[in-house]
C-alpha cells in the first residue's frame, strides 16, 4: 500500500494513527507531496490521485485509490475482524460514525476553513481565493466545536463512549490544527485538555510530528 502523504498535516496524522493503533506501519509507503508547490492541485493529482485535491489518498496495491480520512481508516479497521477503531456493533458503528462526522465538520474542517480563509495558509501559489469572513465564521465554529467536545468529555471516557475510536483520532487532528494555526482552547475546557493529555500517552498519538500541545487562553 502507497500513501500520498503530506509529513506534517493534521488531515495525514490521522491516518498514520490508525495504522499505528492497527500495527500496519510497515504495510505502508509513504509517498510526500509537496503542498505548499501545490503538488495536490495539478491537474495531473486531480486526474490520476484525488479529485478532490486532499491529501492523505491510500493506493492499493491493485491500484484503487482511498481518499478521505475516514473512508481509509474504514478501510484499514476492516482489515481485521477487531474493528477497533470503527465499532462492531450496529450501535457502536453508527455512535462512532456520528461523533467522527461532528469532530470533522465542528472542529477539524473549520479549524482547516480557518487557516485556509483567514491566514496565509499554504502560500499564495495555493491560496488563489481567499475569504476572510468566512474563515473567521469557521474559526468560532471550531472554538465552539471544542467547547462541545469539552461537555461530551465531562460525561464519558472517549468522544463515541466508553472506549477509544475513529472519532478520538479526528478530535486529536483538529487539536493538532489547533496548535498548528495557534488557536487557544477555552480556558474552561478542561475536561477537553485532560483527554488530550491522556491521548498523548497513547503510543499511536505520541509519535505524531505535529504534536505539541494546543496554546490555552490564559485564564482571567
Ligand atoms: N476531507 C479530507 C480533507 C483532507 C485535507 O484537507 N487535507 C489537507 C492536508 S493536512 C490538504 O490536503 N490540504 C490542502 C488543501 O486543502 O489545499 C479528508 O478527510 O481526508
């Protein structure tokens, strides 16, 4: 299996992850492409790699090509009868699948909107439009998606329950955007800050290049 990769991406952690927490490192190679040349935006990526010019993409060795984080961590947990990252039961599986669908579109893909809109982002090669307003919209998005994600924890272990899933990885992926693009967790998450620090004692998070804290607000 070949991964189109970007080394330090939030979206590309969350995959190295769940081949972490699968054991399926050395089942991969890691191909880079070089998103601040804009690599992922030629036409011949978009034809041949992505349509949707992202970064992760899974290459099979038949050829067939996985894009999106979720669809390849899918991939990935049916590889084995475990299931631990997606769930076996119908309830868990539809759980797990609602919190990782919040934890995209609440935190992580706002986090993304944010830096794409509202910051430099990736450069003026690929920044081609930019629109602020909507960037900082998807900035408090993601501030309120952390508060969310904060109640969720103050009642339960992980984001989908009581054990470790798909969705705790794409929590962590917007924390490392958060850190990233440097936007502070609500002083008053702290049952969001508890859980990070616990995912960070997971081997499969540890090893992640991005991984640094997110900045707090200071408290008043
Ligand atoms: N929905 C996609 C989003 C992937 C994504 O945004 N990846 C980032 C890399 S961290 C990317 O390719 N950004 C480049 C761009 O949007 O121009 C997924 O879950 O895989």
């Amino acid at each position: 299996m070949k991964i189109y990769d970007w080394p330090t991406g939030p979206y590309p952690a969350r995959v190295r992850i769940a081949l972490a927490e699968k054991n399926l490192q050395s089942a991969v190679q890691f191909v880079t492409v070089d998103l601040r040349k804009g690599e992922h935006k030629t036409a011949d990526f978009l034809a041949t790699k992505n349509y949707s010019g992202t970064l992760p993409v899974l290459e099979l060795d038949d050829g067939t090509l996985i894009a999106e984080c979720t669809a390849i961590t899918e991939y990935l947990d049916a590889l084995d009868a475990a299931q631990t990252l997606t769930g076996t039961t119908p309830r868990d599986r539809g759980v797990i699948h609602m919190m990782n669908k919040r934890a995209e579109l609440e935190l992580l893909d706002a986090i993304s909107v944010y830096f794409h809109h509202a910051t430099p982002g990736l450069g003026p090669q690929v920044e081609i439009y930019q629109n602020e307003e909507w960037g900082l919209r998807q900035r408090d998005k993601a501030v309120r998606g952390m508060r969310y994600f904060d109640s969720v924890l103050r009642q339960q272990p992980f984001v989908a329950g009581e054990a470790f899933s798909m969705a705790d990885i794409t929590v962590v992926g917007g924390l490392i955007f958060a850190s990233l693009v440097k936007l502070p967790v609500p002083v008053e998450c702290e049952a969001l800050v508890a859980w990070y620090a616990r995912m960070q004692q997971r081997p499969s998070v540890r090893h992640q290049l991005a991984m640094v804290p997110p900045p707090r607000e200071p408290a008043a």
